[in-house]
C-alpha cells in the first residue's frame, strides 16, 4: 500500500470522527464516550502529520509484506514429487491438523437449540456441507466435549428440539461470538447466558442471535453414528430460511457477487473473513454445455 493511500485513509478516519464527535455533542450523548472519540480522533490526527511529514518512509519501502510471508509449498501445483502420508499411523492431533488445514475454508455456523430442561443451548460448528437442495438437506457433524460427553445440541436434537442453524459475518464480532459459545458447559447452563438478548424465531423454532447474517431453521431428517468415530452426522432438513428485510422481490436468494463475506475457519482455531464477491472470480459454466 503506498504512502497516498495510507495518509489519505487516515484523513478521513479524522474527517469522520469529527462529525461524530459534532453528533453525539448534538445528541448530547455521554461525555465519556465522547472523550474516547475525541481521544481516537487525536492520536489518528497525529499519526497522519507523522506520515505526511516523512518520519516514517522507511516504513513503506516494503510495506512489510515479505516480513509477513512464511515460505511454504502449499497451495501450489506439486507435480509428481510428493510425500505419501499413510494417516492410519497419524495420531489424533497430526491428522486432524492435516484434514483441517487441507479441507478449507469451511463455514463456520452457530447452532441454537433447545433442551428437554428447556434450557437454550448455542454451538459453534465447522463440520458443515450442503447435501441435497431438493428436498434442502445440509449435514453436521456433532462430537462430544474432550470429557467424553456428547454435545449437548446432539443431545438436544436426540430428544426432538427442532434447530436454529446461523449463517454469520465474516466479522471480529462474530469471531468473538464463536470463542465465547465454544467453551463447554454443564447442560443446565445456558450459552446466552451474558450475551446479547436472544430474537425468537417467527416459526417457533429456537432463538437467534442479532449478529447472524441468515438463520436456517431446520428439523432433524436422520441421525447416523459415523463408522468408527465417537462424531454422528446430523442429516437436517431446512423449512425456513431468515434473511434481512432488504425489500428486494420476491425474496430473492443474495447474488454471490454481492453477499458480504461470510465467517469460516481456516485450520483447527483460525477464524477469518471468507472470499468477498468483490475479489476476483471464475463461473464455471463448462457443465452448462
């Protein structure tokens, strides 16, 4: 990025702060907030005369980016020169950081069901793929907790709790969201619990949360214990589909070249915004022929 783009990036964070700042004096709003506003816009200020007046020059002779690169083999056409993996000998952590790496970027969903207990359950998966879109059935593969415990969403589903399943943004917020549901908790406890206030669903399905760009609610169509894994894959049969109300007719599916991008998991932790339909692009259009 060079140095124009840079000073003229700050510029406008100054230019938009300042009318912030003139806002919420309008408003009268809370004069702590306005402090930290006024505090952003400062140090924002002084960055930008710091730039403008060449102190940091050095800075963009390389713009860093070959400091940020790690040299590695992957993503490129490997010929006929390869290493053969037998993953029978694996163990556990080496395969699935293999399988997790290789198999990516996957979706990342929040599932929100309900207990026998009534107890509001929330679940982060990954383990997701569309399978069929008539009739609409999308799979999920449930595990249990590193106590041995089943999950309680499998649970849930087991004893007839129809599923909420969030589509979300490819966010820092979302991220957040995710961290905050995966932790594993006892299942008279609810993952809500300290969140943002649930939305009941219109359909009376399980509540979502605020942040989710879609919501897919579903039933339970099949449930079948994966051969030889302690993981049962979850066939789900989607009956409504909750999107914003942006009057556009006939509800309409998002067009992929607009839809902002979407939260998915890169490797075994790393959570990332997913492909922007503003980047570049090929439609395959050979199986049109």
């Amino acid at each position: 990025m060079s140095k124009e783009a840079v000073c003229d990036f700050l510029r406008r964070c100054v230019v938009y702060a300042d009318a912030s700042i003139n806002r919420k004096k309008t408003r009268e709003e809370d004069a702590t907030e306005i402090q930290r506003w006024a505090a952003y816009r400062d140090f924002t200020a002084y960055a930008l005369s710091e730039v403008e007046r060449g102190e940091l020059d050095d800075w963009f002779k390389t713009d860093g980016e070959q400091d940020r690169k790690r040299p590695s083999f992957f993503g490129e056409a490997m010929g006929d020169d390869v290493e053969n993996i037998d993953t029978n000998y694996l163990e556990h952590p080496e395969r699935a950081a293999w399988l997790s790496t290789l198999i990516a970027p996957r979706p990342v969903m929040l599932l929100s069901t309900v207990g026998e207990n009534g107890v509001p359950n929330l679940c982060p998966v990954s383990s997701v793929a569309s399978l069929s879109n008539t009739p609409p059935l999308i799979g999920v593969s449930l595990s249990q907790d590193r106590a041995g415990r089943p999950r309680d969403t499998l649970v849930n589903l087991r004893n007839g709790s129809k599923i909420s399943a969030m589509v979300l943004p490819g966010t820092w917020d979302a991220a957040q969201l995710v961290n905050e549901t995966a932790e594993a908790h006892p299942p008279e406890r609810s993952e809500w619990d300290g969140l943002s206030e649930a939305i009941p669903s219109p359909n009376d399905y399980p509540p979502y949360h605020p942040l989710s760009a879609a919501v897919l609610e579903c039933e339970v169509a099949e449930l079948h214990p994966l051969p030889g894994a302690v993981a049962t894959l979850a066939i789900l049969k989607v009956n409504h589909i909750l999107r914003p109300d942006e009057g556009t007719k006939r509800g309409m599916p998002p067009d992929a070249e607009t839809w902002r991008p979407l939260l998915t998991q890169y490797g075994w932790d790393r959570l990332t915004s997913g492909p922007d339909g503003s980047a570049w692009s090929f439609d395959v259009r050979s199986y049109r022929d």
